[in-house]
C-alpha cells in the first residue's frame, strides 16, 4: 500500500475514563480509579434499573459492567449506588471541551460522544510540547488537575487510527495512552484475531466475515476488494480502508446527509400488551417528531414506524420487532402523522408483546407553505396550523408538561413521566 497519498496529521481521541462513575466520584472528592461505583438509573423508568456506568475499581472487584441490571449488583456496603445526574454529566463533558479548544481550533475539535471527542493538532501540537505523546500527557495532566477525571488518549494519522489505537492500546496502557500511525499500523493491527475487538465490527460481520474465510485484520486486508463489495456492498469497501488504515475524513468539511430524516425511540418501562396502552405511547412520540419538524420549518413525504418486541415474545415466535414505513404527501401536522403510524401499527401487529417503539419521518423537504386540502375548508386548516404553532411556543417556554393531549393520561401513557428526562434519564442536581 502506498501511503504517500494519503492524508497525513496528528488526531487525537480523548476518551473520559468510565465518564458518569468518575464524574460522580470526582463530585464527591474521591479519587475515580481506586473508588467501587456504579451509576444506577431510576427503576421506574428501566425496569428494575439499569447500570449507566461502573467504575474501574467496581468492574475490577465485583466484575459489574454497563448495562447490567440492579440484581446483578452484589450486596456489598462499600460499593456506591449512585443515580445519574445528566445535567451535570453534560456540564462536565462541556469543561472538558473548552480545555481542548486551548489545544485547537474549536472547528478542530469534534465530540464524538458525551465522553469522547476528535482532536485535529496536525498544525497546533508543536506548539505545545515536542512530541504528540507529549502533548497528550499535557491534556491528562490539565483535565485530572482541573476538574479530577482521567483521560485516555489514542494518537493517530487520521481519525479512524486515533480511535483504533484509542480502543485497542491506550484502553489498556499504563499511561493511558496509545499510538498508531502509517508506519506501525500493520504489525499492530494485521494479527487481531478477535474482528469484534476493532471499531464497527460487530458480531454479524464477523459471522459473515469467517463465512467467506477471513479470520484475522491480515485476512481483511489481503481479500479482493471486487470481492468485499460484491459479499457486502459499500461497508466491504470500508472494511478493506478499516483494515489499512485509510481515513480521508476532513473535521472541518460537514458530511452532507443524502436523506434527511428525524426521530425518536423509547423502551418501554414494562412489557405492554393493550393495543391501547401501545398506541398512546406510538402518538406521544409522534407528537414529539412533528413538533420537531415544525421547529426547523419541515415537511415529511415518509412515515416509519418500528416496533420491537419483548424477549418472551421473541421466543415463542421467533420475531423480535417489525419495521414499515409509508410515503405520503408533504405535512407536518401531527394529527396526520399520528393517523398514518396508527395505520401501520395496527396493519402489522398480531398482537405481540411490545418493549420498544421508534418513529422516524424522512424525505424530508424545507418549506413554509400550507399544503391545503381541498375537502376541507381553509379557514379551518389555518386555524389548526396556528393551533400547533401556539401549542409549540407554549411548551417551549414552559415545558413540555405545561399543555398536552389528554391520552398521556391513559394508562400506559409515558410522556408526563418522562418530561425532563435527557437521554431517558433524570438531569439530577448538583451535589452538596
């Protein structure tokens, strides 16, 4: 391979050590790596709460991880049950950040995450120390001093080799940091055997990746590219850069989205069964979409709807979830979008157990005009229009909770429970 052609820099990707655990250890004076605590979240809203984040000390002595459930936890009076606070997660991760803008350009840092972000110090990070390892250690050094978290740090020529040596190397350093570049890439990357070590190779890729006889990176990278494109479309193509190192990726050149699209999902608290029960929550999320859609000034032409189905259901037989979407014509009116996820739901459930709901509106177009039904009068229409929008402004000023449907207070409903929830949890206050 020749690399010469190829994009040359220095990328870091700054990881934030076990981020919600060590936030809260940090909040309570403690030092992050020697403390056993886990960030549990509300039951009523995960049945039977759900493990956010483990500290290193807990995963080392009682072997807990992420996304584990409360009962896994052992029974133990030094480990520390914490709720999340998110508002204080997103306040730290926003710290964190402007520490790196003093590094480069704010253009030049990218949050990949809510712990983890991209840095582009091709042109800054001789200013600031004589080697990019050096200069990670400086960053370390400035977030632990300031706000008490450990940092990893993975060093590249290009983004994908940061997160690589990120997630394979700096993970499990001493110093917590790693490095790959152009000239070291192979001997490092080429002998893993185990695919679902690297970044976005997942279970069902390697399934199919040992189908056609590749078993190591070496493998993946000595395969036909014709090949790898015929068994697997654009990712083979991916894959074969993944394996080489390539990355022609530009921080600072926005990826243009070809089709444009918003949505929403939820698990549900409990498995429902009620037809009703379901249908309450499908309108509660697709109210949710349309007033998003009516904030950036957009219609849909599609409507998707995905429902996932409970473990039991899933069993007995053998369907985890089903997906349909429907074109129609251009609106963002949220009785005519919930009439049409309605219609799908019901032309498609055969009375499954349900545990998770998704809705998505896509092909999406930017206009300001109404488009006016012709059986229906136009005062009318206009009235409804400036309904919503009055509806809108209120509950962006108040909240979401200051006016709603009168079907959020059915039984099954979530929405009232889950306003002020950010990312499914509580925001939490600060601790004192």
């Amino acid at each position: 391979m020749d690399y010469s052609k190829e994009p040359h820099g220095v990328f870091f990707l700054i990881d934030n050590k076990s981020f919600y655990a060590s936030v809260e250890c940090s909040q309570r004076g403690l030092d992050p790596l020697e403390t056993p605590l886990v960030v549990l979240s509300e039951q009523e809203n995960t049945n039977g709460g759900l493990i956010l984040a483990t500290s290193p000390m807990a995963k080392k002595l009682y072997g807990i991880s992420n996304v584990s459930r409360q009962r896994d936890l052992p029974k133990n009076d030094e480990l520390l049950i914490v709720p999340p606070r998110m508002n204080l997660y997103i306040e730290k991760n926003l710290e964190i950040n402007e520490i790196f803008w003093h590094y480069t350009k704010e253009i030049d840092c990218v949050p990949y995450s809510i712990d983890e972000t991209i840095l582009d110090l091709t042109y800054s990070w001789r200013l600031f120390g004589n080697s990019p390892k050096k200069v990670a250690q400086q960053i370390q050094r400035t977030v632990r001093e300031r706000l008490g978290l450990y940092t990893t740090v993975g060093i590249g020529s290009n983004p994908l080799q940061a997160k690589l040596a990120l997630d394979l190397f700096a993970k499990h350093a001493s110093d917590l940091v790693g490095e790959l570049d152009y000239g070291n890439f192979t001997d490092k990357i080429w002998p893993i055997t185990e695919l679902t070590n690297v970044w976005s190779i997942g279970q069902r890729t390697e399934k199919h990746l040992h189908q056609m006889g590749i078993y190591s990176m070496k493998d993946l990278a000595h395969t036909t590219p014709y090949l790898l494109k015929e068994e697997m479309g654009i990712i083979g193509t991916q894959l074969l850069a993944l394996a080489w190192g390539i990355d022609r990726t530009n921080l600072e050149k926005p990826v243009r989205v070809k089709n444009d699209s918003l949505g929403n999902s939820q698990v549900l608290p409990r498995d429902y069964h009620k037809q009703e029960e379901i249908e309450v929550v499908i309108q509660e999320i697709g109210e949710q979409v349309a007033a998003r859609l009516r904030k950036r000034n957009k219609q849909t032409m599609c409507v998707s709807l995905s429902i996932g189905f409970s473990y039991a259901s899933t069993q007995k037989t053998g369907k985890s979830r089903f997906s349909q979407q429907m074109k129609i014509e251009p609106t963002s009116d949220g009785y005519k979008l919930n009439h049409y996820l309605i219609q799908l739901f019901r032309q498609n459930w055969q009375q499954e157990t349900v545990r998770n709901i998704a809705v998505s509106f896509g092909k999406l177009i930017t206009t300001q005009d109404l488009q006016l039904n012709l059986f229906t009068s136009v005062k009318k229409q206009e009235k409804h229009v400036i309904l919503e929008k009055t509806l809108d402004n209120i509950r962006a000023g108040f909240g979401t909770k200051a006016l709603f449907f009168g079907h959020s207070l059915k039984q099954g409903g979530t929405m009232l429970d889950r306003a002020g929830l950010i990312g499914g949890h509580n925001g939490g206050n600060s601790y004192s």
